[in-house]
C-alpha cells in the first residue's frame, strides 16, 4: 500500500511539474509579447542564443551594453533596451572604437534590446533577438551627457537630446550635416564579418553609389535602403554560432561585386516619392456585408503564443 502511496504520489509530482513547465504561460489572459518582454529587467541566465526571426523571436543569455563607455554614450537608456546577444554587444563595442580612427570621438547607441529580447512596448517590429542596434548618426562633442541630454523619448521628460537629420526635406539627397566620415562609419560597419545588413534611408545610399571608390564595392549590397532611418542606421547581424533557430534575412555574401546601386534603389528616390493619385471613389451600393475581421499580424499584436515555441521557456525563466 505504502507502495503504491508513493507510485501515486512521484505520479502527482511528476504531471504536476511537468504542467508547470509546459503550460506555466496562461494563454487565457492575452497579455500581448511586447508588454510581457517590455518588462523584463533580467535576461534569463541561459547560454546565449537568439531564437526566432528578427522581428518574432526572443533572447537567451542576454549581455547588457553599458550606458556609457570610452567610446560610447547609450541614448534614451530608460527604456531599458540596451541589451543584446554578446556578439552585438562586441561588435558594438568595437564599431564605436574604430570610429576614432575617422576623427570621432565615440557613438551615440540607439535602442539594442529588451533584456530577454521579443517585442518592444513601441517603436520597432524588430531588433527581438538581441542582434539589431541602431546608431546616430550625430558625431559626439561629449560622451557624458546627463541623464536629461542623454534622453529625447517624451515618456521621460522633455525631450533634450538632438537628432542629427542628414537627409533633405524632399528626401531624394542628403543634406549639408551628411559627411564622408559618415560614408566611413557605414563602410566599417559593413566591412564587418558579423553584419548581415544596413539600414538607411535611400537618399544616403545613392550618395554613397556615387561617392564611394569604384573598386571593391560588395560592401554597399549590406547597405539597404529603407524610409525614416535619416537620423540613426540600423545595423543587423548574422545569427550566430550557437543559435540553430535564429533565423537570417538573406545574406548578401553571395552577390559578390554587386553594389545594389541599381533601378530599384532609383525607384526609393523617384517613383516612390511621387504623389499618390486620388482614387475616386466609387458609389457602394447599400448593401449590408460582413466585414472581415481585420487580422493584425504585427509585432505589436502578437501574443506570447505567436513567437518560437522555445520563447515561452525564455519568458518563463527563473534565475
Ligand atoms: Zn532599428
């Protein structure tokens, strides 16, 4: 009897802890990725990987970049998203050391990451897996800046920290406060192994295709061009070693001697920036349809449910 007492019991004990662990995460309450992720102040103490797509997936082994540093100033650091994969941490570390050599001092540090990666509470459908960091394009006079000139997210006062916009209004060049040490930095960042691609505004890549050397371009494929980001680039590494389910953006390696300085990027300069025709409206007849229900599938909505399967261990984690 005693026997079987204690079958039972390792029986109990076993479902029970096996039910914590898989269904910890109550699906029921609906509390969205990015508010779960957003409050993370820890990682979880893991070896380091980063799970999932650039834009749904999570962080194990989380490294935080210091606020400040020799060469670095990290910007809006109440948001609490300076943390990242090692590897980002590194390469950020090394990118504002080597801007020295071009006559700066040192970088202003965007967003990296939440502690355990995932969905940001605002501002980006990625940098989730701890390997995106965007960096300003604003030369530093002083990588000691107070909490208040340190900060420009409204949330946390009056914004006093300034962006430096290197495009023009109509957003077909860049404008006086562009630099060829900016050129540089770029070039840098892509030169280097670990970077998967670039993000900048296209006005700045089509300066660069008519500006940079005419030999050796592969380097300009990494640099993509996108809107916004005429204030700060957003760099995006390679999964790295030790992360089988980090899923990469394809990889430009493959487009040896090919600049990407072609139709397409005149296209972001040119036909995008023309303005839309006015659609007429057509008279709708009353008649009564059923709407579909709009389906959001952005980061901002997903659910813990949504992200990589291994995410809910990250989420759940206790150190
Ligand atoms: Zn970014």
């Amino acid at each position: 009897m005693a026997r079987l007492h204690g079958i039972l019991f390792f029986k109990i004990f076993f479902i029970s802890t096996l039910l914590s662990v898989t269904f910890a995460h109550d699906a029921s309450d609906k509390v969205l990725a990015k508010k779960i992720f957003g409050n993370f102040t820890s990682p979880a103490k893991l070896s380091p990987e980063s799970l999932g797509k650039y834009n749904n997936g999570c962080l194990n082994g989380g490294v935080e970049l210091p606020v400040k540093g020799a060469t670095w100033q990290h910007i809006n650091s109440k948001r609490g998203r300076n943390w990242g994969h090692p590897t980002l941490i590194d390469f950020t570390k090394d990118l504002s050391e080597k801007v020295t050599e071009f006559g700066w001092k040192g970088l202003y540090i965007g967003d990296l990451g939440n502690p355990r990666g995932g969905a940001t509470p605002y501002g980006h459908a990625a940098h989730q897996v701890g390997l995106e960091v965007d960096i300003k394009f604003k030369k530093p006079k002083s990588l000691n800046l107070s909490f208040r000139e340190s900060h420009n997210d409204h949330r946390y006062g009056k914004p006093a920290f300034k962006e430096l916009n290197v495009v023009s209004k109509n957003q077909k060049n860049v404008n006086s406060y562009w630099t060829r040490e900016h050129m540089n930095i770029l070039k840098a960042a892509a030169k280097d192994e670990r970077v998967n691609k670039i993000f900048v505004n296209a006005a700045i890549k089509v300066w660069m295709c008519k500006n940079a050397k005419s030999e050796g371009r592969s380097w300009l494929m990494k640099i993509r061009p996108e809107r916004g980001h005429s204030e700060h680039f957003h760099v995006r590494l390679k999964c790295p070693e030790g992360s089988p389910n980090c899923i990469n953006t394809p990889l430009w390696n493959k487009y040896k001697n090919v600049d990407g300085c072609d139709k397409q990027l005149a296209w972001w300069v040119t036909e995008r920036l023309k303005p839309k025709k006015k659609v007429v409206k057509k008279t709708v007849k009353k008649t009564v349809k059923i709407k579909k229900k709009y389906k959001c599938t952005h980061a901002r909505c997903y659910l813990p449910e949504d992200l990589p399967k291994a995410c809910l261990r990250t989420l759940h984690f206790n150190n």
